[in-house]
C-alpha cells in the first residue's frame, strides 16, 4: 500500500463529505460523516500512517457506505492528488 500522511488523509475526509470537529485540547483530528461516522487522525508520531492505522480507516469508511474498493485504489494511488 502506498504511503498514506495524516495531511493527505485529513484532505481526503474533506474532500469526501466529512466534517472537522473542534473544542477538544488534543493534538488528534476527527472528521464526523453524515452517516454519522467519526474518524480519529493522530495528531502526533510519524507524518504517515502504518498500514494497520490505514486498514482500520478503511473499515470505519466502509461502514459509513464508502466502497471499500474505490477507497483502497485512492489509498493505492501513486501519483494521486491525496497521498505520497
């Protein structure tokens, strides 16, 4: 899988119907769908994200009616506008 940075991931969440919520004095990030999903990017550590960190993103996005496929081949994605 190619590398995925929590800058990219936070783009992508955006860009794809989430919203940032705020108030919270922690370095993390959520993103609320409309479906209700939240999903936490860490705020700390590493710029990119492990594999696992990435796989359990796409479940949660999966569970918010994303395409798990469609999700994977932006995640896959070379020279994509989102990831590195």
């Amino acid at each position: 899988m190619s590398t995925v940075t929590r800058r990219a991931l936070a783009a992508w969440l955006t860009d794809h119907g989430f919203a940032e919520l705020g108030g919270k004095a922690t370095s993390h990030r959520r993103f609320r769908h409309e479906s209700g999903v939240v999903i936490t990017v860490p705020g700390h550590g590493k710029q990119n994200l492990s594999q696992k960190h990435v796989g359990m993103i796409v479940r949660q996005l999966e569970a918010a009616g994303f395409n798990r496929d469609t999700v994977r081949r932006d995640l896959n994605a070379d020279s994509g506008h989102y990831f590195e």
